[in-house]
C-alpha cells in the first residue's frame, strides 16, 4: 500500500441496534447522536473528496465495525452507491470493516460483486478468555476461519487489534499479535483501549476493577508490537486512536495521545540505539540514520538525545538516504 498517495474516503456506518455489548463500544449510549448515513450521503461524500482531486486511487471506506452485520438491504444501498465511482474509474476499490463472525461465502460473493476490494476484521484479542470478558460474542477461531476465507477470494485482509483490554496483559497482547502474523494480513491496526463513558470498562475501570495502561505503559508495549509487524513485512496502517471523533468527548481513561506512533517508533530508535551502545564507552557519539527518521530518532522535543545525554552520551546525528527504517550505526568520536 502506498501511504503517500493513498487516500481513504472514510463513511462512519453505525451499527444501530447492534445486538452485541463489546466492553469498549459506546454505540449504544451514542445510538441517539449517531447519523445513519444513506446513498445520497455516500455519493456527495465522495463527490466532495473527487472536487479538485485525482482519486483514481483512493478507496471508499465504509468504518464502523459491523458492515456484514447491519441489515442487508440497507448495507447494498450503500455499496450501490459506492460502486458508481468504482465502475466509472473514479475511485479504486471500496473497504469495509466487520466482525469476524458476520463473514460468510453469500456475503463475501455480495461484497466482491460491488468491487469491494480489502475487508478488515475486528478480532480485537486472540485470546478467547480476554475475548470472552469483554464480550465480544466470537472466539479467535472464528477470526482464524474468517480470515481464510477473505483471503481465498481474493479480498485485501485487514486485521485489528486492541492493546490493553479488560484481563489482557502485555504477554496475552504480544502472543495476539504473534497469532495475527500467522494469518499474513496484508494489513494491521492496532488500537490502545480507551475507556469511554456508557461502557462496560467504563463500570469496571469506576468500581476499580480495570486498570488501564499509563501512557508509558501502551508505548512500551505498542512499539514492540510494531515492530513485530515491521519484521513480518506488515503495514501497520493505523497505531492508536484518531483525534477528534468521538474520543475526546467521551474519554474518562486510558493511552490516548494525539503524535502516539511517534512517540513508538521514537521508542523502538531508542531500543535500537541502546542495543548498539553495549561496550561503546561514555562521551561523544555519532549517530548515522536514514534521511526521513531523524525526528523519529531525535525523538519528540529531543528526549531520545536527552536520555542518552543523561546516559552520559552526547549524540551528533549523521544522515544517511541509503539506510533503511530502523536502520542506524553508531560510532564513538574521539
Ligand atoms: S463494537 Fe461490539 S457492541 Fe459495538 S457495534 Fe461493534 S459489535 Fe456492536
């Protein structure tokens, strides 16, 4: 996927009347607020995004969670409206997002016959007890079968996972991700929780039954993650939740910051560079990168050199257009 001219137009679909309880969601005590979009409103969506724009490779994105899952006749309007775009050469191709137990043949041969091109699943855990406490209503099985399925007709998979549920841990969270790789999806998101009120994490964090993740915590944990993905050859196309939305308003707790996947590949040149240092002596280094990862070795406001300073280690960075992501040398100097 190419992420500098990659464009999404982003649909919000509710999944009103969702018969599921999800710990994190707060569909239900949104449901009032949330607009039910309709073909009209995908087409001037879409009609707006094209205004001035060649986007021949973008892709119409229908987010929300449970698109196979809201009622059938109104999920096809929507893609009839979509695929005008598709069939006139307008648009490249049409994603959703769903639950792994709404996919099967009959509703993937719909999807496919719209020019529906990439289809990501929630899965969320790959741990059927942590699945289990947060309701979700589905095991890792099913998203395991799903999976197979997208992929032998030939769909894009997209898979998403949530860091730090209810009864997760970092270990439960890293096995996740080690059970997502093992599905070789073409694509990943991963999602610190957030609490939001009207939930059930929301109850549980009130009653002191959750403890969410501190920021430092979900750093930690996310850049190793990203790092997994990064050495599967996976984009990771999302890490953390978007700003604005319906975040910021309902958010009692949990990792949100608005530069957060800065702040884990920051994490991950910082590991990097430590790992390097090991028989290097104190005082003067240099530090050789490649051209477009100077502020993610730098860091944010400087607090990789700042660490590495108080480490007793005065870096000078050295930029190198040949080296890769993650790629560095360090040389002592003098
Ligand atoms: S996250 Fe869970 S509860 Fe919320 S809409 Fe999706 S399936 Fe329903």
């Amino acid at each position: 996927m190419n992420d500098m001219k990659h464009i999404n137009i982003a649909l919000f679909v509710p999944h009103m009347g969702c018969p599921n309880q999800c710990s994190f969601c707060n569909q239900k005590s949104i449901s009032g607020q949330a607009k039910q979009i309709n073909a009209d409103d995908v087409k001037s969506a879409v009609n707006t995004a094209l205004e001035g724009r060649d986007c021949a490779q973008a892709e119409i994105a229908f987010f929300g969670g449970s698109f196979t899952a809201i009622d059938r006749d109104y999920m096809i309007s929507l893609l009839e409206a979509a695929s005008e775009f598709i069939r006139v050469g307008q648009v490249k191709g049409i994603r959703v997002s769903t639950r792994p137990d709404c996919i099967d043949e009959e509703v993937l041969g719909i999807l496919k016959s719209y020019g529906v091109t990439a289809i990501e699943l929630g899965c969320q855990s790959m741990d059927d007890g942590v699945l289990r406490a947060n309701l979700r209503g589905h095991d890792a099985q099913a998203v395991v079968r799903a999976s197979g399925l997208i992929k032998s007709k030939g769909f894009e998979l997209g898979l998403q996972m949530m860091t730090g549920l209810y009864m997760s841990d970092s270990t439960k969270d890293i096995e996740t991700a080690e059970k997502i790789i093992e599905l070789s999806p073409d694509t990943v998101r991963i999602y610190p929780t957030v609490v939001l009120e009207g939930t059930m994490l929301c109850d549980k964090y009130t009653a002191g039954e959750y403890r969410v993740q501190t920021l430092e915590e979900g750093v930690e944990l996310c850049s190793k993650l990203l790092l997994m993905f990064h050495n599967a050859d996976i984009p990771v196309i999302r890490l953390g939740l978007h700003s604005g939305g319906n975040v910021e308003e309902g958010f009692v707790a949990g990792v949100y910051h608005p530069a957060f996947r800065e702040l884990c590949e920051s994490r991950i040149y910082l590991d990097k560079i430590k790992e390097k240092l090991v028989g290097i002596p104190y005082g003067e280094i240099e530090i050789t990168v490649g051209t477009k990862f100077i502020s993610q070795l730098t860091g944010q406001k400087k607090t990789n050199l700042k660490h590495l300073e108080e480490m007793g280690y005065r870096c000078s960075v050295v930029q190198n257009p040949a080296f890769k992501k993650y790629e560095l040398t360090i040389i002592p100097k003098g």
